[in-house]
C-alpha cells in the first residue's frame, strides 16, 4: 500500500508500538467530541484561508497554520497520521500544509474515521492536553503555487494546471468569486472522484487511467486549483499517491484568480 495512506488495522497497530505517530483529527469540533482515536489532538483549518498569494500575506498566513500545528504537537521527529471522516479535503489539506513545511513521515488515514469505526476499532470521548513543541517547517516552495507562478506557466506544455471544482464551477454556471468560468487551458477533473463509495482512495491504476485520459501525466508539472486550496490539495495527495514528482497547490485557487479583473480567464463549453 501506498507509504502516504495507512489503513486503519495498520494504524491500530502502531498506535501499540514504540513508533506511535501523532494523530491529528481536523474534523469539526463537535464530531471530534462525539467519538475519536483514542491520543488523537484536534485541530480544525477549515476556513483559515488565504485568498491573497502575494508574498507578504502568504508569509503571515503560512506564520498562523505553522504555528497550530506546533501547538499540537508537531515536530520532525514524530511521524504524523491526519484523518478526517473520509480520505477527505481537511486531512488531505493538513497533509499538504505539513509538506509544504518540510514534514517527510506525514500520511493519512484511508477512509478516515468512517473506516476506522467500519472495521470496528476502538473510539473514545476522552482527550488529552496537546503538548506543545517549537517546531518550525522548511518551507518547499515546489509544493506551492501562487498566482505569478500560475501566470507564468499559461499556454506552457510542460505544465498542466488542473481544475478540481464542481462541473457548475467549472462551467461558470456556479459562480463563487467576482467572476466565473477557468484559469485558461485548464483541465478538469473534479476531486470526489479520487475516492471510491467508501470514502477512500480508488485503486492507483483507477486513478492514473483517469488522469492520463485528460493529459495529466508524470512527465509534466501538475498545479491544481479550486476555490480556495482545499479541494486542490486533494488532488494533490492523490498525484502525490501515483508517484507525480512535480505537483504544485495553489492555494489562492479560484477565488484569488476570479476576484482579480487583471488575470485572463476561460468560459468552457458546459458537458
């Protein structure tokens, strides 16, 4: 199985050895409450974004998710598992955040907590005090796009840039910033359909059939974008799971590019 992916009987093993990772639930705080891995901290990003990739923002927001993440625990010499209730945008988010920040032993829990629970491992309601480090990532910027980067790839063919929104999005018929419509010459592919009826990961041959078909391939640079970074960063994991060795977020996705009136845009053709 795929070194970034553990499974959940996997997981319940090591949680019992010497190597225990930190556990990491960006769940909502109320589902958190209800049930959880047992030693797991809790730490939810959904909705700390940055819609803004320009240097000066982009070093303050990265400077406020670093931090969180030290303040639950992460440091270099710890592995880290993230899982949300699927193999889903907040885990897959968390784990590009922690790449991002040079983290080499981050993976996520396949399937996430559903799984987890489906093959009847142990839960609790009980939570420990996060213990603190003083960790600071290194930052690798092969990882991340911005705006000027997108920009300057547009009509490049080594670079694919990816969309990974809704088909309405895609289209312009859904429109959730100034403007509507696509970062010109982008492909679309949209995130659910990495994971199979349980909330995992499909099959590494499902997805790279999938991706060839539409010119996503290995040899190329791959910069994936949504609205805000989270649905990207999934499609991230999942080219990260094929072996893709140039695969970029950015972060500032749709909402940073359809907002600013200077950037070109495309209107597809709907299905």
């Amino acid at each position: 199985m795929n070194h970034l992916l553990v499974q959940p009987d996997e997981l319940w093993r090591e949680l019992s050895s010497d190597q225990r990772p930190l556990l990491i639930d960006l769940r909502p705080a109320e589902d958190f409450a209800a049930g959880h891995l047992s030693g797991a901290v809790h730490l939810d990003l959904f909705g700390i974004s940055s819609v803004d990739t320009d240097e000066a923002p982009l070093k303050a927001f990265f400077w406020i998710i670093e931090h969180l993440l030290a303040s639950r625990g992460v440091s270099n010499d710890v592995p880290v598992v993230v899982y949300d209730d699927q193999s889903g945008i907040r885990a897959a988010r968390a784990f590009w955040f922690l790449e991002y920040f040079g983290h080499t032993r981050v993976r996520l829990l396949d399937g996430g907590y559903n799984a987890w629970t489906r093959a009847g491992l142990p839960a609790t309601q009980e939570a420990d005090r996060p213990k603190a480090t003083q960790w600071t990532g290194t930052r690798d910027a092969r990882r991340l796009a911005t705006w000027h980067d997108v920009s300057d790839r547009l009509g490049k063919s080594t670079t694919v840039i990816l969309d990974t929104r809704s088909d309405g999005e895609y289209c312009g018929t859904e429109v959730r910033a100034a403007r509507g419509g696509v970062v010109p010459g982008a492909v679309h592919v949209e995130w659910k359909h990495n994971l199979d009826e349980n909330g995992a990961f499909k099959p590494e041959q499902a997805l790279r059939e999938m991706y060839e078909r539409v010119g996503v391939t290995r040899d190329k640079e791959v910069i994936s974008y949504c609205q805000g970074g989270y649905r990207a960063a999934h499609t991230y994991l999942a080219l990260r799971l094929l072996g893709y060795p140039r695969v970029r977020n950015y972060i500032g996705s749709w909402k940073e590019w359809g907002d600013r009136t200077d950037l070109p845009i495309e209107q597809p053709a709907k299905p």
